[in-house]
C-alpha cells in the first residue's frame, strides 16, 4: 500500500521472506505475517533506510580493488 502523501508510510508484503537464501534468517519470516494479514513498513527516504537498516552486503567485482 503506497501512501504517496507519506512515502515512508509505505507498507508491503513479500512472502515468504526478503531473503532467497536458505540460511538467512530473512528466508521466510515472513510468512507468518502473511497468513496474519500484517504488512511490513517500506521506507522511501535516505533517513527512514538508514534507520531501518539491520546490515549491508558491498558487492565488489572481482578485479577492482
């Protein structure tokens, strides 16, 4: 549900988890939420992501070090 008068009052779904990884604790949590009919807050701004943020994954090529 987009609120385009608050964009950090945003919310989604995405079952069953934000993770593809199997080992990510990310992988299905949820899904519960999903079965419950919650949604999960999707920040918009720099300032609401970077209080969101519980880790980061810098990719780098190979190469470019």
């Amino acid at each position: 549900m987009v609120d385009v008068g608050n964009w950090d009052n945003t919310r989604a779904m995405n079952l069953p988890g934000e993770s593809g990884n199997p080992d990510s604790p990310h992988y299905r949590d949820l899904a519960q939420k999903w079965l419950d009919g919650e949604y999960f807050k999707l920040p918009y701004s720099r300032a609401a992501v970077e209080a969101d943020t519980e880790s980061r994954l810098h990719l780098v090529p190979e190469g470019s070090r």
